[in-house]
C-alpha cells in the first residue's frame, strides 16, 4: 500500500549536512518527496509503501549526522503527490522560528586527510570544511542558514566547489563554508603596521617567525589569539610584558594528544573532550616532565590545554615543527574579543610582531569554551564556542523570558517555549565597548529566535550595569531575582530536578536581601521561591571593591572585626611595612566609612591566601583562591581547625574566628603552607557538612537532596570532598555539569526561576 507523510523535524539539524542525509535515506527506502530547510525547522515530504516509511522514520534518530541533535519529529498522514524523485529543494524562509542555530565545529578527520593529501585540490588549504565541521554561528547574518546570509555570501563558486555543493550524495552538499584555494578566502601575513609581508606562502613565514620567538596575532573561528612558542620562556615572559598580563595562566595549544601526555596527566573523559568537535580547553594537571615554559602558569599545578580545531592551526603548528604554541585571547584586559581586523591592527600594536588575518569576516566573535573534570562531570569554567549557542530542553514553558545575567562572567539566556538558548561568554560589563558588545549579539539571537518580550529578568544588585540595557528593550515586566537564588536555580534546572532542595551557594559576591555581601549561603527551595538558613558571619571590607584587588586589605578588616586589637597585631606582623595603611583601614571600620559588610566564600579564601602569603595582591579574578587551592593535597586524617555554627535570630551563621587564629598561629610555628591550606579546605567541608546535618536534624521532612553552586565550586577539593562527606550522611550531591557554577550560569538560573514564578502565580 502507498502512502505519503509530511515530517518536521526540529532540533540542531541545520548546517550539519542534514538534507543529503535525509536525501540518501530516501532513496535507501525508495522513496519519493522532498527535504526542505525553514524557519521551524526540515520540512520532509515522503511517499512510498508503509513498510518503507516506517523503516525510513524508525532510522532517522538513529543514523542522522555526527553535529546534528533531533529534539522533536513530527509526522503527518496526507495525500499522496503521486511523485517520481526525491530532491532537496530550495529553504523557505517562512514559518515561526523552531531552528536550533549551527555552532562551530572542530576540523574533522575527513577533511583533514584531504587537507594532507597532495593530490587533493585543497592540499594545504586553510579553510577546507565539510557538513561536518567548521565555522557556523560566528559566520551567520541572517537564517535559515544559507551561504548568501553567511559572510560566505561574497564567495562565488569555481565549477569544482558548486559540483560538490550541489551534488546531495556528497559530504559537502549545502556545506554553507565550502571553499578551495580557487575561490575562497585567502591568508595573509602583516605587520602591525597594516604593511603585508611578502611571502610566498604567509603560513610558512609565519611559521618560521614563531619559531623564531616572535609573537603572532591569529585570527580563528571566533577572534583574534596572541601565539608564541610555548617551550620558549623568553618569548613567552615577552608575550607576558606586552599584554600585561603577569601571573594568570595562558592556554596552550599543542599539535595531537601525544604531545599533551608529554606534560601533563590525562584521563579517557579528558582525552574524549579534546578530542570532540567542540575542542575546548580543558584544564589538566601537569606531570613532572617540564616541557612547557614555567612562565605558562606559573605556580599552578595545572594547565590549559586545547587541540587545533582550525585547518589554519593545524598548517601553522605543521610548517613551524612546534609542537605546543600559547594560544590566549588578544583582547586588551577588560575589552571584548578582538575579531574586527581594523580593531585587531589598532590594539595590537606594541604587543603582536605580527598579523596572521585572513578575510573571511568573522560575524560573530565567540571566546574559547574552558572546562575541566571534576568530581567526574564536566566543569564549565566557561560556555562558549563549539556550544553556544545550542539550546537547552525543558518541561517548563519559558517563551518570552530573558535571563540578562550580572556584571561578571557575564552571558544572557533566552527562553522560547520550552528551549533556553545561553549566549556566548560577553566577560565582565565595566565598559561601553563591553555593553555594546554584549546588547549586539543580544540583538542577533532576539532577532533570529523571534520571541515577545514578555520578561526581562535582573540580578538584584541596584548598581548592575545590565539594569541600563535592559531599559533598552520593551519587556511588559522587569524581575529580580536574587544573585544566590539564581545559583540554585541554575543548578536544579542542570540537573533536571523537581521539588524542593538544599542548597549551599559559594561564591565572591552577591548583593543580599539585607542590603549586605551574601556568597556563603545555605539555602532550602526551588527556583520559584528559596528560604536562607545559614550563612557566614559579616565582616568589614573597609574600600569595598578594593579589598577585592588587595586581599590583604580584606585580611584586615576581617581580623579586626573578629579580633580587635589582637587581629590588628597579627596583621601587623603579617604585613609588615603596612601599619599606616592598617591605621586608615581601622578607621575606616570603625567610623564605617567607604566599608560594607560582606560575608562570603571568596572574601574568606582571600583573606587566608593573604595571611599565609600566598597571594596579597590580585592581578585577575579569583587569583588569591585559585593560588591558596593548589596548595592542598587529599590525605588521610587531614588536621581541622576549629569552627562554630551559632544561632543568629533564625538563622545559623558560620563563625571562623578562631580557625583564622590558629592559622596564624601554624604560619609563626612554620607549619607547612600544604598543610594549612589542606586544613583551611577540609575545615569549610565538615563545616557545610554539619551545618546541614543540623539542619535536616531540625527539619526531618526536608528533602535529602543538595545543589551546589557558585564560582567557589570549581575548587576541586571542596566539591569533591563535600559529595563525599554528605554522602556518608545520606545527601545526595549535585553539581553542575552543563552551565558553568560562576556567573556564567546566572542568566540561566535566572530565567528558570521567573518561569517558576510565573507558573506558580498562574496556578493561584
């Protein structure tokens, strides 16, 4: 029996070599019809005996390409057309949008081996691409995705790239980046004078400058890198001197995964994620070869690590015979990533040597994806390119809602019935050139989503620069949530819960409903509502957001809040040279001025790294406590200091007085810094652990269950060891795995707990 079915298919399914797949499946099953790109999504129409169709549709989840992800099919009867053919016709720019947007894919293997064949016609061709891999979002103006809404579109076709593009058998049918040395983009080699080098192949000059020592600036798939010799420590200090950026850790990028066991330990899931099509840095630990320059991270037991994901890196790292170049960010400290070329020449000047550009227009920037393993999931440090900006399924109708994030770490999320599409990291909005970035790429996804604007959701800090943009938008209602509530939010909405949880939440900061610095928190909710039941005792950060620069300044304030005199003679023998400047800090605590009260995480982890030493001064975010975490070492019967969890109005509150007393105390006796820093980590977790265990003591029908949240829990040890103690006591731990725990994942959060709230007051 013949019959015919019209099949949308909705999901990641476009720009990933889709419609040939379904084309061949087609004639597979001896069907005819047709495959179709729009705005919702594939449309397929198919005709054919019931058996076939049925054998069609069972395999279409099955064996569809390696980037694509189907998140719905649906299947109509309807009559038959009474075709001959299957053909793949032209999109349809029309229907309500449905698409999921194509993201950025490594260089696969197939086309890798063309690139290395000599007698493959794009032999040494720095942007071969296929269905499979290469740019997508960061080239895309307008969809459906089509080369003439691409910043392809000024390519033309030779004969040889159009066959290809029009043949549905082969891998580069509707490949949108398909190109050859005939008539695609080209690379170019320049000074930071805009004066081009003259060189018979740019890749092979360049090359031999890294070699050399000298910098280079590379525009990639997402903007601009700063590379040089990663075994060369003198171009590496120099790399250093020029960015300014002294102490914080650079990524590496090395030629294959062999080169990367040369310096350091890595795991099958560690292996697994560098070599996948989204090609993130992963941060692994080192081992005791030292290969790489000492000046990558200095101090750090740890490094960045990523594999090529371009055709031009692989070129570059195979003519340079280098095998780990530095590949970090070129953006000048605190601005955007730079991939405008004119920006790229003027910021450069002074730091890069030279200019390795190319003119295929970089639409969209996006910064590489950071990530580690931790407590065996996948830890976000950042979400970004080769993810952003795939969305998220939920059960919770979202459509509307705009999550704008906060003022770190920033990203914004976007809700459209039930997919929650996370941006690209935008970084932290303390400039204009920051928040225009940022409202930019807003402005693309609202655009291409195509969604009312129904809510805007804020943090409820009142001096956020977000608040500003959002006045710039027509949303019929503006929510606040609070920073540690959209934590938990971000967290219970990562791992699929329902009903309510404990949450402890630890992080820098966060502006409280009390008008305080909230970030070390013990919550019980869900993302609709939340009630606090612990928290750490307030202390002083006399000049506020300097105490954060100079956390020996926060060592100061918290020592004389909590020990007076005594805390101001410690401080003194801890920071000798500074006694005028502690003078004019207990003023300032005393008359309360320029001085908030803040009672956090980060500020705690500062405060030690600056009594032991470690880290007085910060010359990037979150540097005191990420120095103070390497120091600690898993062991058996690990030393605790001593702690209090005191009745405060309804409250308990965490009191870590004497633990700082004793800490001093171990640092006069010369006490070994692993030692103390081991001690302070495992003091926080059987803290948090009997703070909860007092808890669930007192409220015997509250839910076993824990989300763990904020920028803290990238520190391995302590969400390592607090899964494991909680464990013991019968909690079940949960952490994230697929938004980052830093402020990254805050617009998420932030949006799940409007939708909650809206479902909750539709309810009443």
């Amino acid at each position: 029996m013949l019959e015919a079915r019209n099949v949308i298919v909705q999901g990641r399914v476009q720009g990933v070599g889709f419609r040939p797949f379904i084309y061949q499946q087609a004639k597979k099953w001896c069907l005819t019809g047709t495959v179709q790109n729009n705005m919702d999504g594939v449309k397929i129409h198919i005709e054919g005996k019931t058996d076939d169709i049925t054998g069609f549709l069972a395999e279409l989840p099955v064996n569809k390409p390696r980037l694509s992800r189907i998140d719905d099919i649906h299947v109509e009867n309807v009559v038959r057309q009474n075709g001959h053919s299957f053909t793949i016709i032209a999109s349809e720019r029309i229907g309500t949008s449905m698409l999921v947007i194509p993201i950025d894919s490594a260089t696969c293997d197939d086309c890798l081996e063309e690139m290395k064949d000599p007698l493959d016609f794009r032999f040494q061709y720095p942007f071969i691409n296929c269905t499979q891999c290469g740019p997508r979002y960061t080239i895309i103006n307008e969809l459906p995705y089509d080369r003439p809404y691409t910043s392809m579109g000024s390519f033309s076709f030779c004969s040889k790239c159009e066959n290809e593009y029009v043949d549905p058998t082969n891998r580069r049918h509707h490949a949108q980046p398909v190109a050859c040395p005939t008539c695609g983009p080209q690379v170019k080699l320049i000074s930071v004078n805009s004066e081009e080098i003259n060189a018979k192949d740019p890749l092979v000059a360049a090359s031999a400058f890294l070699a050399e020592g000298k910098i280079l600036a590379i525009k990639g798939i997402g903007g601009y890198h700063l590379c040089c010799d990663a075994t060369n420590a003198q171009a590496v200090r120099l790399l250093r001197d020029r960015k300014g950026r002294p102490i914080r850790p650079l990524a590496v990028m090395s030629a294959s995964i062999g080169e990367v066991k040369r310096y350091s330990v890595i795991s099958p899931e560690e292996e697994t994620l560098l070599k996948s099509p989204e090609a993130p840095i992963v941060i692994l630990l080192k081992n005791k070869e030292g290969i790489l320059a000492p000046e990558i991270a200095p101090g750090m037991g740890t490094v960045g690590v990523m594999l090529p994901y371009t055709p031009l890196h692989h070129l570059l790292m195979q003519q340079s015979q280098l095998n780990s170049l530095v590949m970090t960010s070129a953006n000048p400290s605190g601005l955007p990533i730079l991939y405008e070329d004119r920006e790229a020449v003027h910021y450069l000047y002074g730091i890069a040597d030279y200019i390795l550009t190319h003119n295929r227009d970089i639409l969209h920037p996006v910064d590489d994806s950071v990530l580690q393993i931790s407590a065996g999931k996948t830890d976000f440090f950042r979400r970004s390119r080769g993810y952003v900006p795939d969305p998220f399924l939920t059960t919770q109708d979202v459509h509307g809602i705009v999550g704008f994030g906060g003022q770190q770490k920033t990203t914004f999320s976007i809700g459209r019935n039930q997919q929650v599409f996370i941006g690209p990291h935008i970084g932290d909005l303390e400039n204009m050139e920051t928040l225009e970035h940022y409202k930019q790429e807003l402005d693309h996804l609202l655009k291409w989503i195509s969604i009312p604007y129904e809510t805007a959701v804020i943090d409820l800090h009142p001096y956020y620069n977000v608040r500003n943009l959002v006045e710039r938008y027509p949303f019929k209602d503006v929510v606040e949530i609070q920073h540690h509530h959209a934590h938990m939010a971000s967290c219970i909405a990562d791992n699929e819960l329902e009903g309510k949880v404990f949450a402890v939440i630890l992080d820098g900061t966060g502006y409280g409903l009390d008008g305080n610095i909230w970030g070390f928190e013990v919550f019980y909710g869900d993302s609709g509502n939340f009630e606090r039941l612990s928290h750490l005792a307030y202390t002083p950060l006399p000049g506020g957001e300097k105490c954060i620069k100079e956390p020996w300044r926060n060592a100061v304030g918290m020592m004389l809040a909590l020990h007076g005199n005594k805390g101001r003679e410690l401080c003194l023998e801890r920071f000798p040279g500074r006694e005028p400047e502690i003078n004019v800090l207990e003023r300032m605590v005393e008359k309360q001025v320029n001085t908030v009260l803040a009672g956090t995480c980060g500020r705690l982890f500062d405060a030690v790294s600056a009594l032991t030493g470690i880290c007085t001064i910060s010359t990037y975010d979150g540097e005191a406590a990420i120095r103070l975490s390497e120091y600690t070492e898993l062991q058996a019967n690990t030393y605790i200091y001593p702690f209090q969890i005191q009745q405060s109005e309804k409250l308990l509150r965490f009191d870590f007085s004497n633990m700082l007393l004793e800490i001093c105390q171990d640092i006069n006796r010369g006490r070994d810094i692993k030692m103390i820093s081991t001690a302070f980590h495992e003091t926080l977790v059987q803290a948090i652990t009997c703070c909860l265990k007092q808890l669930k003591h007192r409220n015997p029908n509250y839910s076993n269950r824990v989300v763990f949240s904020g920028g803290s829990f990238h520190n391995r040890y302590l969400k390592e060891r607090l899964l494991e103690e909680l464990a013991k006591h019968d909690f079940q731990g949960y952490v994230h795995q697929k938004v980052p725990c830093n402020d990254g994942g805050l617009s998420y959060g932030q949006l799940m707990a409007a939708a909650a709230k809206r479902r909750a007051e539709k309810c009443v």
